[in-house]
C-alpha cells in the first residue's frame, strides 16, 4: 500500500470508527485497535490487533467498516401549517455517530395542511437518512433509524395501528422509503427534548414566512 492509497484507506475514519472483520457466518470480530504506520519514504501500513481465536483466510474479501457501537440514526420530525389548510412547514434533525453534528433542514409548501407536513418531515427524514448511510457512510447494510414525531396521526399509521383515506398518495411513498430501513416509530410528547424544540420551531417558522429558503445545516 502506498502513500496516497493509505491516506485515502485510513483517513475517512481517524479516530472516528472502528475496522471489523465478519466470518462467513455473518459473525462481527472487532479488531481492536488498528494503527497507522508511515515510513520515511512514504509508504506505511495498517496494523490490525486481532483476537488470537481469529484466522484470515483470505485477503480478497472486501473490507466491512462500521462506526462504532451501534449503527443507528436518530432523528426528530415535525411540521406545522398557518391555517389549516393554509401555508405550512416541515423540519427535521439527524444525529448519529457516523456523521459530525446533527443535520438539520427545513422546507415550505404554499397550500397544505398540517397531517401532510407531519408526513412530509418524516419522509424528508427518512431520505435523507438514506443518503447519508450510503453516500457519506459508505454502509451497505439497511439504514437503522430511531424516529421521534409529535404526530399520534404519523406514528399510528407508519406502525400499522391507523389506516386513513387522506394523503395517501404521500403516505404510499413514505411507505416505500420505509420498507428499505430498520425503523423504530416513536411517539413523543410536543416540545419534549431540545431536538424537538428546534424542529418545532424551524416548522414554524417556515410555515410562517413567505418565500422561506432553509440551506441545510449540520
């Protein structure tokens, strides 16, 4: 391995992640403690400290690299609407320890209601969780999110206890991006953590000003 191939193998995840190893029978082994070597003329190497019950058979397998402790996004949603129907707001917040500080986003619709922005941050929620799992991430596996809503109307539908006539062609959609994830709904009380005090009020205020532009910020 040279240089340039060490610092774009190792970079990604100093002091961020673990490296692990998986047997054939989808075992997880943690290495340890992997270290980074780098030789005066450039070149280095990965030391990786492994269990001594652990053989590799084979270097052809593709590396699996996971964040440490568990994979989990953990994510808050609500919406609002000035008038209902009327202008309305939708917001949500990411954390997860694969990623630097919570992710955070916002957005408008001129002419809805309050059950749509409810639906519509926790499908803008979930999306992104999708995005950041593969594309920032770099993980294969189903996205694992925890998804905290004010909504009884949201959470009873996603967990199969409410079927409803309205929305549906938005809830048809949620649905979908939901079949792709390991999802927890939870049901939490209105202004009930900090996260859910920042959504409450980025909703609102996107409900409440014309024109409302949010830039996504982490």
């Amino acid at each position: 391995m040279d240089k340039d191939e060490l610092v774009y193998f190792w970079q990604p995840f100093m002091g961020e992640a673990e490296l692990v190893v998986m047997d054939t029978n989808g075992n997880v082994v943690d290495i340890v403690e992997p270290k980074y070597h780098m030789t005066k003329d450039g070149t280095g190497k990965i030391a990786l400290l492994l269990p001594p019950s652990v053989k590799l058979t084979s270097n052809k397998a593709e590396p699996v690299v996971k964040g440490p402790g568990e994979d989990i996004f953990t994510v808050w949603v609500d919406g609002a609407c000035s008038g209902n129907p009327g202008p309305g707001g939708w917001a949500y917040m990411i954390e997860s320890i694969k990623i630097r500080g919570p992710v955070k986003c916002a957005g408008r619709e001129e002419q809805t209601t309050n059950q749509r922005m409810e639906l519509m941050a926790a499908l803008r929620a979930l999306q992104k969780c999708q995005y950041l799992n593969t594309e920032i991430c770099g993980l294969r596996a189903r996205p694992v999110v925890e998804i905290h809503s004010d909504s009884q109307y949201v959470v009873n539908i996603m967990n199969g206890n409410y079927k409803n006539k309205a929305n549906m062609e938005l809830i048809s959609v949620l649905k979908t991006v939901h079949n792709g994830m390991d999802i927890t709904w939870i049901q939490v009380p209105r202004n009930s953590s900090v996260p859910m005090k920042h959504c409450d009020a980025m909703a609102k205020e996107a409900s409440k000003t014309e024109g409302f532009q949010w830039k996504e910020r982490m």
